[in-house]
C-alpha cells in the first residue's frame, strides 16, 4: 500500500509538472516515478537502460515506436531538432538538470524508460501527459512531448477529446485553467497552433463535437479565426449542437456569428443534409433561423434570410421560423419572414402561423398573417374558435395562457334568485350601450369578451335563445382561453335542452381551466346525470 500511495504521489507530481512546470522538473519528477518499486512499472523496464534522445527515439526497439517520428513533426521547424549526443547511464540528475538548462532547450533528452513511463500515464479521466500540458499552455513540455512521443496528440480523454481540445480551452476566459499556469497568451496560442498541426484541426469528440464547435462554444473570436484560417469545417454537424453557426445563434455571439458566415457558413444544414443519423440529441437543434426567430433575434433572421437561409425550413417536429414568431407575437420578425416569401400556409400538428397567433393572443401577428393565409383556413379556424370542435385543447400549447379562476354559479339552483337579481340590473340596452362604447382592438378583446359574456346572460334569463348562443360564441372568439365563455355556452346549450353540445363546452370549460375541482366535480356529476337517464 505504501508503493502505491508513493507511486500515486509521483503521477499526480509529474501531472502538476506538464501543466506548469520546465523540463527539468519533468525529468526529475519521471525519474522519481521510476524509482517506486511497483509490478506496474516493470513493463516500462527493459533489461538495459539507455538514454536515448528524442530525435533516437523511432529507432529504439525498446520504445515500442519503431515508426518514428520522421514527418510527423508539423508543429516544429527544423530549427527545432535536437543535437548529437548521448549522456553516459549513471551521469546524475544534477548533469542533467545542467544540459535541461541550456539556452536552446530543445536539447533536452529522455531515456527510452522514461519515455515509456510518460506515454503511458494517464489519470482517472484519462487525461495523458499532453492534455494536461496543453491545459496549461506549457509550450516548452508539450513541444518536447509531442517531438518525441507524436502519438499522444490523439490520445482521448473519458469524452473523446484530445489535446487541442484542452488547448482550445486554456486560451478562452471561459477556460478550464485553475490560474497556476505561467504561460503567456501568445505561448499558449503557440500550443494551439502546435496541436492543430498534430491532432488535425477537424477533430472532433465522441458526440461529434469539433474544436471550431468547442470555440465557437466558449465565445472566443481569437480561436474562431485561427480554426477557420487553418480550413476547419465550418459546416460539420453535431447532434449535441447543431452546426457552429447553431452555438453562435443559440449563444448570442455575434462577433462569431458574422465570421461563420465570412467563411462559407451554411444556414440551411441539417441532421439529413449533412448524412448525420437523426436521433432524440438532434431534436434539440433547430435550424438557426428558427432558433432565432423563437428568440426574437430579428437582425438575427434578417442577416440568415440574407446569407440564404430557406424561411421554410422545419425543425424536427416541423415548426418554421413563422410558426414561433407567430406563436409568440414576433410582429416585424413575422414581417421580415413574408418580405422572403415564407409560406403562411404550412401547418405543424394541423396548425398554422394564423391559428397560432390567434390561440395565444397575438391579434396584430394575426390580423397581419389573415391576407396571407388561405381564406379555407381562416373560415376553419374562425369556426374552431366557436367550439365546434369536438376535441380538448391539449395540442395547444400556447405560451399565453390566462388561467380564470371561476365558479358554476349560474349553473348552481341555488343561485336563482342572485341571477335574477343580476338580471335586472344587467339590463339588455346597458349592455348594448357598454359594447358600442368599448373600443375594438387586440388591446380591448378580454373587456369586449367580458361583456358579450354578460350579454349572453341577459339575452339566456330573457329566453332569447339565438341571441345569447351568438354573444357565447363571439365571447369565446375573442377570448378562447377563458373558462368561462365556455360555461356561458354551456348554459345556452342547456336550457336549449342540447344535451350533447351542453356537456362538450361543459368540459371544454374544465379543459381550460384544470385546476378548479369544483367545475371538475360538476362535469362529472352532470355527465353521469345525463348518461344515466
């Protein structure tokens, strides 16, 4: 237990000494960690030990990298090739620590045992040597690291991620670093450039996630044009966020968002465009102009539409930038979207841009969209609203809703004489007075459902029966989300003696209005009257 514990000290040391640390500490630390007297380490032993520079490593049998290095250096000049020479086995960390630090520290070597022991170690995510060295933006560890051991820039973490990815984030200020690395900015700017040439600057994780996806993901415009100037993909599809163009809309990083579109961005792409198997992750990626337009980005969507983008095209479940703007009252957004001739006609779920304006109270959004919608729909719509429709409002999932706590008093025999009371003061020709003196807009519908609400009343306590249906119905137009429009039309219905329609507006009533266990207790009561009889 005790080599263990000892041997676990000495990883975590050479870990600190990637991130932070120089050369010679590297080397003190690893020959520290060959030291433990551990089975784990025997494999890192061969039978004779050599040092052996890392421009000798390739040639080594006993490293295991008998193909070498030899043009897999990109992110060095040749400047940067170690000189001849070999240090005798027994010379003392002190010699060494001497030559580590000479002027050019490219000079700096390792023996083929300490090589061994770096390629392999890895902590409990499975960050080897490089990621942690590229988190730190240690130039001087991970130039070395990777001009001899060129197969850990595609070594991968738990995530799949491989180092430049580490590298990507010690540059933003949105980073993973924990402060304690020295590093300038332009040395780590050094490293990412480093990586990019060994690990490819289209890398990309287990969920499809590339380092330009990362950038654009933490916001850093610097990154951004260094992955794009080096041709990263800028239209490669993750099921975890869409396209790069996707992190910057969903963001709201315009500096990004712009340069996407300088360097060829495609606001059209999709899950099927772009040969990426569609499953419940890609759900949650809506085209970037449908995002925007359910966002209320306007110059968002103004500069897609400009670049392109197809005001048509449909999230997973079929929504179109119109549909949202529509839904949640985006007027010059709606605006913007006819002006390039999106189609007002498309329906998700059997609903169009009209019918979600109106349901969820976007009377300006909807008087706009009523010259472009097909008058067939209109009619329809206007007919639904009137409940007709023999169907519960669970489909409609409006964002709008105001929920009208209400009673069945006039519903309740034990209310008669309050009615007739009412009656009398609700007198028909206040109500028509009332109604001609309230103004007509979207601004004015709930006070103007309100009172054709009382008319309907009135004109039910004086038998006139085609009357008060009428007033129902137009109370229920103007308002199809208050309760209690649906019990006046439920009332009408049954003192008419039409027991069917009675109990649909009766729970149309309860639909409405879920919460009210008392309206719940009366269809049930009502419902179990008529079906016994």
């Amino acid at each position: 237990m005790d080599n263990l514990d000892k041997l676990t000290s000495c990883v975590s040391q050479v870990l600190k000494v990637c991130f932070s640390g120089t050369l010679v500490e590297l080397k003190e630390s690893i020959q520290k960690l060959l030291e433990v007297d551990d089975p784990e380490l025997n494999k890192f032993r061969p039978k004779s030990v050599e040092k052996v520079k890392r421009k000798d490593v390739g040639t080594h049998t006993g490293s295991g990298r008998e193909n070498g290095v030899e043009g897999k250096d990109r992110g060095l000049n040749s400047g940067d090739e170690a000189s001849a020479g070999v240090n005798s086995s027994n010379s003392s960390t002190a010699d060494t620590a001497s030559k580590c630090t000479s002027v050019d520290r490219d000079e700096t070597y390792f023996t083929s045992l300490e090589l061994s022991a770096l390629e392999f170690i890895r902590d409990s995510k499975k960050h080897c040597v490089a990621h942690i060295a590229a988190a730190g933006g240690n130039l001087e560890v991970l130039k070395t690291l990777l001009r001899s051991l060129p197969n850990l820039a595609h070594v991968e973490d738990e995530n799949g991620e491989n180092s430049l990815f580490y590298s990507i984030r010690s540059l933003s200020d949105h980073g993973e670093g924990d402060g304690t690395s020295t590093s300038s900015s332009a040395s780590k700017m050094d490293c990412l450039i480093l990586l990019i040439g060994h690990c490819g600057v289209n890398s990309v994780n287990k969920d499809g996630v590339s380092a330009l996806h990362a950038a654009c993901e933490l916001g850093d415009v610097r990154t951004v044009k260094v992955l794009l100037e080096r041709k990263a993909n800028v239209n490669l599809y993750s099921d975890h966020l869409g396209t790069p163009l996707n992190v910057s809309v969903a963001r709201g990083y315009h500096d990004i968002f712009e340069l996407l579109l300088e360097n060829g961005a495609d606001p059209n792409v999709t899950p099927s465009s772009s040969n990426v198997g569609v499953g419940k992750l890609a759900r949650r990626c809506p085209p970037p102009i449908v995002f925007a337009a359910s966002t209320g980005q306007l110059e968002i969507v103004k500069k897609l539409l400009e670049k392109g983008a197809n005001p048509d095209i449909a999230d997973y479940e079929g929504w179109t930038a119109l549909h949202c703007a529509s839904e949640l009252g985006y007027l010059e957004i709606v605006k913007l979207l006819i002006l390039y001739k999106a189609n007002p006609n498309i329906k998700t779920d059997e609903k169009n841009a009209y019918y979600l304006a109106v349901y969820n109270g976007n009377l300006e959004v909807a008087e706009y969209l009523k010259e472009y919608t097909n008058p067939s729909d209109v009619i329809e719509f206007i007919h639904m609203s009137k409940g007709n429709m023999d169907s519960d409002d669970e489909h409609i999932n409006g964002k709008h809703e105001n929920k009208v706590d209400l009673k069945e008093e006039e519903l309740d025999d034990n209310k008669k004489e309050e009615y007739r009371k009412l009656v009398n003061e609700s007198k028909d020709s206040g109500n028509q007075l009332a109604l001609s003196l309230c103004p007509i807009g979207p601004n004015f519908n709930e006070l103007r459902s309100i009172l054709y609400s009382n008319r309907s009343f009135t004109n039910l306590k004086l038998k006139r029966y085609e009357e008060a249906l009428e007033d129902s119905q137009q109370s229920i137009k103007l308002n199809p989300n208050w309760s209690k429009a649906y019990l006046r039309m439920a009332s009408v219905y049954r003192d008419m003696g039409e027991i069917v329609d009675y109990l649909h507006n009766l729970f149309q009533a309860f639909v409405k209005d879920s919460e009210n266990t008392e309206l719940k207790k009366l269809f049930q009561k009502e419902f179990n009257k008529y079906r016994a009889s």
